[in-house]
C-alpha cells in the first residue's frame, strides 16, 4: 500500500475531490435550490453562499460516510482513495467534519433557527451506516437526512418562516425530495449487492433480491411523481417561464421511467450504472422544475445548472459507479 498524502497536499485535494463525488454534488445543490425558492423574497448574494454550502455540504457528507463503509466498498468501489490507501480515515473524517461545521456555520449565520436542524443531519450522516445495514430503515433513513435540505435552505434565506414549512408547497417540496431520494439510495444499492452480502449488509436486495426491489422502488419513483406533482398543478401553467418548468419536470420523469424500466430488466450487477445514472437525472430535472416554477429566476441558471452535471457526470473516475 502506497503512503498516504499529506493533508496539505495538491494531491490530498485530488483524492478528497473523487471521495466527495463531483457528479452528485448536484443533487444537494437541486435540492438546496429547491428550497430557496419557497423563500418570498431571496437576496442574490446570500442566495449564492446558501446554494455553495448546500453544493459542497453532499460532498461532506459522502466522504464522511466512506469512514464508515470501508468494508463494502474495498469490494464494491476498490478505485476509492481511501480504499487505496492515498488518504487516510482520520484525514478524511477531519476534513469532512470541518467541511460541515463550516457550512453549518455559514446557515446560522444567516439564520440561528438553522443550528438544531444542521446537527441533526450531521447526526444522521454519521449514523447512516448503522441503519444502511437494515434494509427495512436504510433508503428512508438517509432520505430524511436529504429531506431536511430544503427546510434549511428556506430558513437561511431569512425570509421563510418555520409556520410555512406547513404549508403545501412547502410539503409537496419535502415529500418529493423524501421519495425522490429514497429511490436513488434504494437503486443504488443495486450496484453493491455482492459485496453487501459478504459484509453482512441486510439491505433491501439483498434480503428480498431483484424484482420486489424493484418493485419498491418504483413505488417510491410514483410518490415523488405525485407529490412533485401536486406542486406543479398548483402552481399552474400561464406563462413560458412554467412551461419550461414543467419540461424540465416532464424531462424529469421520463428519465425517472427510463430508469424503472431499466432496473426491471437488468440482472447483472455491473451494468447497474445504467439506470442508477438516470434515477439521479430524474431527480434533478425534476427538483429543477420545482424550484424554477416557484422562483422564475432559477430556469435559465437550472439549463446550465443541468448542462454542469452532465459534464461531471461524464467525467468521474469510474464509470460504472453513480
């Protein structure tokens, strides 16, 4: 095994920048974007910095969840730095840590109320592994965590109160974000399957094998459909600025379909990629049509937005790992 980097290193950052998974720092920013659109009136610098932390915060959070995972993943994703050896647990938890007290820092900042709900979900990214064992709690378990993405962003915009979270769009936001998720954990489980069962790792497929997953999962495909949505129905369709939101929902759901249909079809674990790979552009097409239909100023951003994710997509290290 190779010596580890120096934490100070250019080369530190490299491996630290593949552990966070460029490609779906896009699902937190969806996500957190999502959220700052419920927000009545948003300031264009404070909604940039709340955007950047809940861009980075994903990254934060899966590499500090690989401390945990390093059993599964040795056989699952061997092409990992910290598989290999090129960083070390004790740096990756350090910086992944700082990482997410930072960004926590920056939300109560703009908004104390942050501060209970920002610990929650650190509390819940260092306990995930736990649950990810039990394949009744795993995808609902880090969906609640992703969940709590939108509440937060609204909040530190400073101009969302808490009393709204009751209100309908922001509930159809949290359930589509809740289901929406849950289905991308569940299909991503797919991948690991060999290696989750010698680990001892009881998730879904695991337990149940491939066609009652799936059948799960497409469950949870047509609850964020529907709660997404209800949003969109409400909001109505009477401008060109909504109906671009609603291709992006339709663009959405189509890959979201695409995905489900895929995910039937396939048996073998390596070509997984596939339609986990659609599954998480379903969900940010259709989290980008949510938060462009509440805030018409995100649409033209959310095509450049979505044409990035794309080029990280395409770039990752490995390509059968989403």
């Amino acid at each position: 095994m190779s010596q580890p980097y120096a934490i100070f290193s250019l080369n530190f950052l490299k491996a630290y920048w593949i552990t966070m998974r460029p490609y779906l720092l896009f699902v937190s920013g969806v996500t957190g974007l999502a959220g700052l659109a419920l927000a009545s009136e948003l300031h264009p610098i404070r909604g940039a910095l709340i955007f950047l932390v809940f861009f980075f915060s994903y990254g934060f959070g899966q590499a500090l969840t690989d401390c945990f995972q390093t059993d599964t993943d040795a056989l699952s994703s061997p092409y990992r730095p910290l598989i290999q050896g090129l960083i070390t647990k004790p740096q990756v938890l350090g910086v992944s840590l700082a990482g997410l007290l930072s960004s926590g820092l920056i939300l109560v900042f703009c908004n104390p109320c942050t501060l209970l709900l920002s610990l929650l979900a650190v509390f819940g990214l260092a306990t995930y592994t736990i649950f990810k064992r039990r394949w009744w709690a795993g995808p609902f378990y880090n969906a609640w965590i992703v969940a709590l993405i939108p509440v937060i962003a609204a909040l530190a915009s400073g101009a969302f109160p808490l009393a709204a979270a009751r209100e309908p769009p922001a509930r159809w936001v949290l359930l589509s974000v809740f289901f929406g998720y849950a289905n991308f954990v569940l299909m991503g489980y797919y991948k690991d399957i060999s290696a989750d069962r010698a680990t001892g790792y009881r998730t879904l497929p695991v337990v149940f094998g491939w066609q009652l997953t799936a059948g799960v999962s497409d469950l949870f495909a047509l609850l964020a459909f529907y709660f997404s949505g209800l949003l969109l129905q409400e909001k109505g369709v009477t401008s060109l600025q909504s109906w671009l939101s609603l291709c992006f929902w339709l663009a959405g759901v189509a890959c979201t379909v695409a995905a489900q249909w895929q995910i039937h079809r396939i048996r073998a674990e390596a070509l997984t990629h596939r339609p986990i790979a659609n599954v998480v552009r379903g969900y940010i097409l259709i989290h980008l049509g949510l938060g462009s239909a509440l805030n018409p100023h995100f649409l033209f951003p959310g095509f450049i937005f979505y044409g990035l994710f794309e080029w990280a997509l395409q770039a990752r290290p490995e390509p059968k790992q989403v």
